[in-house]
C-alpha cells in the first residue's frame, strides 16, 4: 500500500512539472484573482482581476480608479505608459513570461462610471526588452 501511495505521489509530481507555460501562466491569473481580487492598493487605485489569454499569450490586468484619481485631467497618458514599461522591466516574477514574448495588458477604468477607459496599453517584447 505504501509502494502505491508512493507511486502515485511521484506521478503526480512528474505530472505537475509537465506544466506548460501557458499552462502556468493560467493558473497563475486565475488563482491571483481568486486569492487577492479586489484588491485596493490606494485611495484612488484598486486591481479588479488579472486574466490569461492563451491565444495571445496576453496577461491582462483590470484596474478601477477611484476618488481623486476618478478624472481625466488626472490621467498623464505618457507618465503612465513610462511607469508601467518600467515596472514590467524590472518584475523579476514576470522574467520566464518576458523571455518568451509574452504581451502585458493594462486596462483601467472609472469607477464612478465604468464605461470610461482612462489607460488601455499593451507591451510586447520589443517594448520590455
């Protein structure tokens, strides 16, 4: 019974590191979002859900602005496309994604009115490389 437990903890195990990347990159969306979603980082900023399109390989990240920053005349289009390409550079945890080409998807929208797009910025691997 042992030998069998063990045997089938092992194929488990073998299983499991067969994950591909995209593979990788889904569950790792899905299960941000299940564990962290929403979540308000400030006063005017919180990220909605975070989802993995494997077709594309395009992470997507779905932000809502909040109080002060729920304006237009807050938002600097070109501050924010620097910022996020400079976050996205320095992200260690992203490394394994970038090295393939993955794209990153940032949407942010209005929370007083949801239609309202205020950031919608794609990078590929020419922008983050």
């Amino acid at each position: 019974m042992k030998k069998l437990l063990a045997f089938i903890a092992f194929m488990a195990l073998v299983v499991a590191c067969q994950e591909s990347l995209e593979e990788k990159a889904a569950r790792e969306a899905k299960t941000y979002t299940q564990k962290n979603c929403p979540l308000k980082f400030s006063e005017t900023m919180m990220i909605d859900s975070m989802t993995f399109d494997k077709a594309t390989h395009t992470f997507h990240y779905y932000y809502t602005m909040m109080g002060p920053a729920d304006t237009i005349a807050a938002v600097d289009e070109e501050q924010s496309r620097t910022v996020l390409l400079e976050q996205l550079r320095n992200s260690t945890h992203l490394k394994a994604y970038k090295d393939e080409g993955y794209r990153f998807h940032y949407l942010y929208r209005s929370q007083k009115n949801p239609q309202t797009v205020y950031i919608d910025k794609t990078f590929g691997e020419k922008d983050y490389q």
